[in-house]
C-alpha cells in the first residue's frame, strides 16, 4: 500500500539536489487540513487547520529539519547545533539520531516545556540550559557554528525554509488553490518566511493561481515585529514563541506587505482562550504558541476585519501533549482533577448525571 515517504522524496522536483543525494527521513509531512466548522462559524470564513502536531516529532519543525540534516549528511557533518525554545531540539535530535550524527541544543533556561524537554534528553542530545533567553542562545549557537565544525540548524539554515515551504504546497494540493488567507503564529519567523516561499513558488511555476494574504501573529509579551523594535525581555506563556528579536524578521516583514497581510499581536488570555475553543469546539489539541493564529483571526473577526465567506487555512505548529499543563486549568485558572469514584456502576452513573 502507498506510504506517504517524506517531503524530500514527495517534493523532490520542488526542492535543491543538495538535499536528495544523502536523504534522511522519518516520514515528516502529509499533515492532515481539517476543516474547522466551529471557527468558521465564530469567524464567517471558511476556516480549516493545518495539523502540523501530526509531524513525526510533534511540530512543524520536522519539514525543515529534513532537508537540513540531509544536506548536513551530504557535506559529511559529524555535529549540529540548534537554539530552541523546544520544538527545533525536540526535531534536531531526532533526526540527528537518523543521520548517526552528535546534536547539541542550546535551551533557555527554565522556559522550556516539558515533553520537548523529554524528547531532546530521549534522542541523547547534548543540552544544555542557557542563562539566558532564546535570543542569546540563538547568537551562541551561530558563534558555535561559526569557530567550530558543527552545522548550524536553525531556521536562519536556508536549507530548513526549503523543507518548511512545503506545508504551503501541501495546502494548495489539498484545496486545489492557494487560500484567501494564510494565518500562522511567529516567533523567529522562519515559518512565515517558508509558507510565504512555497505560495510564491507555486505561483509562478505550479497549480496555483493566486496568492494568500499572509497574517501572522505574535504573543504581546513578545511582538517585536508589530512594536517594531526588539523586546530585550520577551514574556508570554507561549514558550514556543518566546523571541524577542526574531532572525527572520525582514523576511517576516517582506511576507506581510507583499502579501498585503499583517502581523499583529494577541494577548496571554487571547492564546488560552483559543486554545480550549479548539481543544473543546474543534478537537484538535495544540501546545499554546500554536493557538496564536487561532487566536488571531478570532481577534480580528470580533474587529470586524475578516472578509464574510474567506477561506482562511491556520496553521496550527505544535501538538498539545508537547505542553499539556495548560489543559489541567479552567477559562478562571483554577486546576482541573479527576472525580473519583468507586468502581461500580451506580456510582459511575451518578458522576456521569446519567438519571
Ligand atoms: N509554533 C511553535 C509550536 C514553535 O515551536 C515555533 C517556533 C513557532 C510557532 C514559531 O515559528 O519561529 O518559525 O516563527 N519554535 C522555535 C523552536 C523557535 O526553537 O522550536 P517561527
């Protein structure tokens, strides 16, 4: 039966031959677009969501780490490094056992979440905790790279937007056309960067014939792009999006107004509000960060802002067991346990309101 066999080999006429001559897989891509009745209704679109938590690691990451560990490969590379919030450690060491190569992660410190955390130290990744927040890991490991032999993998790796491009291919295979709108959240906007790459491309040379308007959304406590000046201490509950200077961030800015898009900021409460609409309307369990296009194109539909009828597509980065604390609160915070009861029916059926 067919298996869908990874982006490299899927989207090998899309991609660079450095990638494909040494190619190392674990199946990444082939996410499902599910169609969101609840947002569509909450919005007047017509919202579907990305699943990229269907990823092999659990995130969107997976797409570009595929082609930056393979092009590693080819060139011979025995070490690579990567800063993280979480989701590009949690991939990187995993395809780096793939390859047989040494992965080295730099984390700040105490902000990671907890499954990502768990899958680095799983994969036998070097961590190691950084006093500091992403933005100093970032330059760390870019120094790193630089003096020593080890490959840099993050998303300023040109190698990881060509792997990352292929979610918006992806889209427009699915739908048959590109969206009206495309939202998604950003942190170092390498994402925003990739997806704006692949519609353009499918554009000019491909079975698109239009492009989407590309929304992006950072978390208040960390919008340097909408501020439009680095933040020296970014906050925000959305760990995965805790950046304060983005390294993408022209490109960011270069997808929004080619696009005639925007990048806007939602608040802490906006992301957990999304978050339970799609745990509860929409059964699809996300990490927080990933809540913040959600989020977004709620805010600005409450705004009046969204087009009546639009075909929006959002993705949503990361799955919900990466972060799961944030599901054990209600909407007032209070935590959330088990009933208990004992192991008869009577009992079970009283907790359950059944007569
Ligand atoms: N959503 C999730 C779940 C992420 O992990 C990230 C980035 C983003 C959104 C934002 O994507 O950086 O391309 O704008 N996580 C990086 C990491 C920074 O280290 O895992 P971006």
């Amino acid at each position: 039966a067919h298996q869908w066999r990874g982006i490299i080999a899927e989207y090998a006429d899309r991609l660079p031959a450095h990638v494909q001559t040494h190619v190392v897989t674990l199946g990444e891509g082939g996410t499902p677009l599910v169609p969101a009745p609840a947002l569509s209704v909450r919005t007047g679109a017509n919202v579907f969501l990305k699943v990229e938590g269907m990823n092999p690691t659990g995130s969107f990451k997976d797409r570009g780490m595929t082609t930056a560990i393979s092009a590693a490969a080819s060139r011979g590379a025995k070490v690579v490094v990567c800063a993280s919030t979480g989701n590009t450690s949690a991939s990187a060491a995993a395809y780096a056992v793939a390859a047989g190569m040494v992965c080295a992660v730099l984390v700040p410190d105490g902000k990671i979440a907890m499954g990502k955390l768990s899958q680095a130290i799983a994969h036998g990744a070097r961590l190691l905790q950084v006093d500091g927040n992403f933005d100093d890991c970032l330059i760390a490991a870019r120094k790193l790279a630089d003096a020593y032999p080890v490959e840099l993998v993050n998303s300023v790796n040109p190698d990881r937007i060509e792997g990352q491009k292929t979610g918006a291919f992806e889209v427009v295979d699915t739908l048959g056309d590109a969206p009206d709108i495309h939202a998604l959240p950003v942190g170092n906007a390498g994402n925003i960067t990739a997806y704006w790459k692949g519609y353009t491309e499918y554009a000019e040379s491909g079975p698109a014939t239009r492009l989407p308007m590309m929304w992006g959304f950072q978390a208040a406590g960390s919008a340097p792009i909408v501020l439009g000046h680095p933040v020296t201490f970014p906050e925000t509950i959305a760990t995965a999006i805790r950046i304060g200077n983005p390294a993408s961030w022209a490109q960011a800015e270069a997808a929004r107004d080619t696009s005639g898009g925007l990048i806007e900021a939602v608040t802490d409460e906006q992301i957990l509000a999304a978050h339970r609409i799609l745990s509860r309307e929409c059964g699809v369990f996300v990490e927080p960060a990933s809540a913040a296009g959600v989020a977004g194109i709620l805010m600005l539909a409450e705004q009046g802002r969204v087009p009546a009828g639009a075909r929006i597509v959002v993705t949503v980065t990361g799955h919900g067991l990466k972060d799961p604390q944030w599901a054990l609160r209600t909407a007032d915070g209070a935590e959330v346990t088990p009933v208990r009861v004992s192991a008869d029916v009577v009992s079970i059926a009283r907790a359950l309101e059944l007569d």
